[in-house]
C-alpha cells in the first residue's frame, strides 16, 4: 500500500486532503447542526450535496490542479444526448409517475436531487477517483469508498444498517466508477446516483427500469466503440503494408 501511495505526487495528496475536509466539514454543518434549520427544503438539498464541489474548486486553485478528464457532455458528440437521455426523460417520468400515484407535480424536486447527485460526483468520481488514478483499482474503490462513506456522517444509524449502508457505498463507488470510465460525463454518473437519492417503493420498478436502460445503452455504446476502433487498427494495418 506504502508503495502504491508513493505513485501519487505529495501535491496531489495535499489537494485530496484539503478537498476532503472542506466537504466533510461542509456536511457536518448542513447535517448536525442548525444552521439550515429555517432554510427551505432545496436550499437543504444544496448544502448537504454541495461540500465535494466546494472542495473540489479550493483544491484545484490552491494546487492549480487542472480538473479531471471528465466534462457535462463525456465523450458523447453532444451536450443534449446525456441531457436528454440522463436527466430530462427521467425526470420528467419520475414526476408523471408521482403525479398518477400522489396527485403531485414534484417536478421541481426531482431535479434538485439529479441535481444534488451532480455535486457529489463533481468531487468523488470527477475529482477524488481521478486523482487516484496512480493506484490500482482496487485501492483507488477501497480509499474512494471509505471517504464517502465517512463523508456522510450515518454513524447513528444501527450497526447492520451501517453494514448495509457501507457494501452499498463499496458497490456504488465501484459501479459509478466504471460508468465514469466508459463515459466521462459527469451527467451520466449523476444520474445513476441520483436513482439512489430518489428511492421509493412507489417508483421501485421506474428506478429499475431505468438503471438496466442505461445499463444496455452504454454496452451498446463501448461495444459500437470497440468495433470502430477494430475496423481503424485493421485500416492503419493495411495502409502500412501498402
């Protein structure tokens, strides 16, 4: 582990750290304390979700680190296929589906916890998976698993929710980690947490739906990726031998 830890610069440590605590302090002062106790229920939303991005901008001034690999729009051709695809369709029957259930529009709620996913990921998968990059993979889950867990601050919640609580973390940062991978786009990852934000029994099958959706699309995707990229490595290879 030692030499493993020797492959990340002393730099990038520091920047981790301060990153680190400002977005656990961030949460502690939204989740136990008062001080957003009169505030209104999406200004709650922000400043419980809103630490990692906090930290992440310190960092990366302080540093000068230059922000990770991965943007809104990934390595998709445009902004308005994970927009539309990730965020605006769920959203919308999310909202539908409460509507016909409830009797309520919730619309406005239901972006705001896409939207709450979107500042987690912008420090855990955007910033803190990223810079992890030096370690091998099982290392760069663990530490990245461990972090978020402790970030949250459920430590008065019973001892076998907790233990369910942290194997869903583990699972969730090696999963949203391979979709951060494949995809590069932050919408996407915030997405697919946000299916965790947002559970219900009453939308438990949407959620599902959803989640294998998404699933099959992007190995449809890499796999369509994958077969450009054969047919340009057997092209370079014959254009060598002419």
């Amino acid at each position: 582990m030692i030499e493993n830890m020797k492959k990340i610069k002393f730099r990038t440590v520091c920047a981790i750290i301060v990153f680190y605590l400002i977005a656990i302090a961030t949460r502690y002062l939204a989740t136990k304390t008062n001080v957003f106790s009169e505030a209104n229920i999406y200004l709650k939303i922000i400043a419980e979700g809103i630490g990692p991005t906090l930290g992440v901008i310190v960092a990366c001034l302080v540093f000068k680190l230059k922000f990770s690999p991965m943007t809104l729009k990934g390595n998709y051709k445009s902004l308005l296929f994970p927009l539309l695809v990730y965020w605006i369709i769920p959203i919308l029957l999310f909202s539908l589906f409460t509507l016909i259930t409830k009797g309520r529009f919730p619309i406005f709620y239901v972006f705001m916890c896409f939207f709450y996913g979107l500042l987690e990921e912008i420090g855990w998968r955007g910033f803190l998976q990223q810079q992890l990059q030096g370690l091998p993979k099982i290392w760069n889950i663990l530490i990245v698993a461990i972090l978020w867990f402790v970030w949250h601050l459920n430590f008065d919640i019973p001892a076998m929710n907790m233990m369910f609580w942290g194997c869903l973390l583990l699972f969730g940062a090696w999963g949203l980690g391979v979709v951060a991978d494949a995809r590069k786009s932050l919408l996407v990852v915030a997405a697919f947490h946000s299916l965790i934000n947002i559970k219900s029994d009453n939308n438990l099958i949407l959620i599902v739906v959803l989640f294998v959706l998404w699933i099959v699309t992007i190995a449809y995707i890499e796999k369509k990726k994958g077969v450009f990229i054969e047919q340009a490595e057997k092209e370079k290879c014959n254009i060598e031998k002419e």
